[in-house]
C-alpha cells in the first residue's frame, strides 16, 4: 500500500478528545468539501472520494451532537474506480447548529481564518490532510502536499502550517492551489503535528537508512575509484543490514547479531578479522564470519529498498529467528 493511503488510514484512526478539536477537524472537512444547500429548508452535506474518510466525517458529527440524524449516501461516478460518498445532515436545525458552530471558532487575531487553538490548529491539518492530502513514498523522495481548488481554504491551511512553524509554500497547478512541503524534517514534523505517529516512524527509518548510505558512498567515491573485492563485499553487507534495519529495526536480532551488524554500520570498511577485534568481547575471524552470514541471509530474503513500497500491513516484513 502506499505510504499516502497508510497515513490516512493511520489518521481516520485518530479521533480528537476535546470537543473544540473535533469541531476544528469536522471544519476542515466543510471547508474543502462541504455546503449548506437548500434555501429555506437547509442541510449540510459533506463530500468525500474515500469511505474512510466519510467515516470519520459521521465519528466526528456523532461525537458533537449524538442526537443529530445522518445519512450515508454513495454515488458512483462513470469510471468504476470514482465514488462519491456524502454525508448529509438533513434536518435544518441540526445543519444550522453544525454551521453556526463550526463557523463561531475563535480564530487569531491576525489571520482571521486561523484558528487560535494549537490543538485545534493540528485537528484542522489532520482533517485538510485527510480531505485532499497526499505525501510521496519516502524511499524515493520528499514531497507532502494539501490542495484546494478554493482559494480561501488554501489560505487558511498554509497560515496553518506557518501558525505552527511549519515552511510550508504555495504554487498552483492547473488552476489549483497547492500547499507544499519538501523537506524531510519538515514532513516527520508535520506528521507529528498531526498524530500520524506509525507513519512518521516508517518515514524516520528510511531516512535514516538513506543518511547512512549516503555516507558510504560518499566514503567509496573519496576513497578510490578501485573498488575492490573486500570493499564491495562490505557494501553488500551494510545494504543487507540496511534492509534489516529498515524492515525489521535490528533490534528484533538477536544481540549476537545486532553487535555485529551495528559494529559494520559503523565501520563499514574494515576488513572481517578487524570487525571480530572490534566487538566487545572480541569474536575471531570464523565468529565474525558466521554471523555476518546470518545477517546476510536475513538481508537477502527481504525485499530491496528501492521496491519496498509494498511490504507488510505496517510496513514491516515478519522473519522467523
Ligand atoms: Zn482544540
């Protein structure tokens, strides 16, 4: 699954326990994809492209006014792929209470479309990211993004992003505003900000794993362009550990194996026999050896990083010991 569809589903799970965030994040869905229809007998109508996220939509609804009546309708579009779920709160008082509450938030005093709330501020984000929000699969590069075709939606969720610190920007496309960010730290922030906690972990991994081999080869290009034997076997084992480290964590090896592969990680170069004198106690050369083939092994029946997007439900690849 991709990592944009895993943090939503992550999302839809995390429901706001204050009142006032509830309100916050049902509002950002109203701002992207919502109305108050019908003239003299109104209702409120909520559209969304994902079941999910017309479910969290109904869980947020119900949660502020559980006598409030809903109902659920599905529309499916031309192309089989494209349904569209509303949630429609048919009775007109119940609608105007939902309007009237939504739209009375106490908002900054600077950016009247801000909420002035930090909570509510990161409730509203959630459901904005939720509504039209999409973020890349992390192994290949950085880039998260809200878009709205409504130019006011789009200011208030970029002075969102800058009321919590976050270096969001802005472009269009095809007539579209987009929001932006493309900085790894920036997103793992975001993440956070909003209670993808699964999500930003995954994403910490990666870039973890990218740092460190940015690092060896960086060690290989300055070193020599004569990569030898020795050399390309020890890359070989810091890829294999990598994925380790990436699918499993190497803390789920034993602490015979994770001594080892964490002492490679370090010194990616040195020959085995130096590797075995540097653990502690010391392993001689046939020691180091035969845990470096264990890792390998483990390394080798996972999948390689570049093509990792579709590995287990939480990202993870379960090996027996
Ligand atoms: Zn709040």
């Amino acid at each position: 699954m991709a990592f944009s569809e895993r943090t939503k589903q992550e999302l839809v799970r995390v429901i706001p326990s204050a009142r006032c965030c509830r309100l916050a994040e049902l509002s950002a869905f109203y701002d992207f994809h919502g109305y108050l229809l019908g003239r003299d007998q109104p209702y409120l109508d909520f559209y969304s492209s994902s079941p999910l996220a017309a479910r969290k939509i109904l869980t947020l609804i119900k949660g502020l006014y559980p006598d409030a009546f809903t109902q659920t309708l599905v529309q499916r579009a031309r192309a089989r792929k494209h349904q569209v779920f509303t949630v429609r709160v048919p009775s007109p008082a119940d609608s105007e209470t939902i309007y009237e509450a939504m739209h009375s938030q106490p908002v900054t005093q600077q950016d009247a479309a801000v909420l002035r709330k930090k909570c509510c501020q990161r409730a509203y984000l959630r459901g904005s990211f939720i509504s039209q929000g999409s973020v890349t699969n992390p192994e290949r590069t950085y880039h998260l993004e809200i878009s709205s075709d409504k130019t006011t939606t789009a200011d208030t969720v970029l002075a969102t992003f800058h009321a919590l610190g976050l270096e969001a920007r802005r472009t269009q496309r095809k007539g579209v505003h987009v929001i932006y960010l493309k900085d790894g730290e920036q997103i793992v922030y975001f993440l956070n900000v909003i209670g993808a906690h699964s999500a930003l972990l995954h994403l910490e991994n990666i870039r973890v794993v990218k740092g460190m081999r940015n690092q060896v080869n960086r060690l290989v290009n300055c070193e020599t362009a004569n990569v030898d034997k020795t050399v390309k076997a020890a890359m070989e084992q810091v890829e294999m550990i990598y994925r380790i480290h990436a699918y499993m964590g190497l803390h789920e090896l034993s602490e015979n194996l994770q001594q080892v592969a964490e002492t490679r990680l370090r010194y990616p170069y040195v020959p085995l026999k130096e590797l075995g004198e540097l653990v502690d106690p010391p392993l001689s050369k046939s020691g180091v050896n035969y845990r470096m083939r264990q890792l390998l092994a483990i390394g080798r029946s996972l999948p390689s990083l570049e093509s990792s997007q579709d590995a287990g439900e939480d990202g993870r690849v379960s090996i027996e010991k």
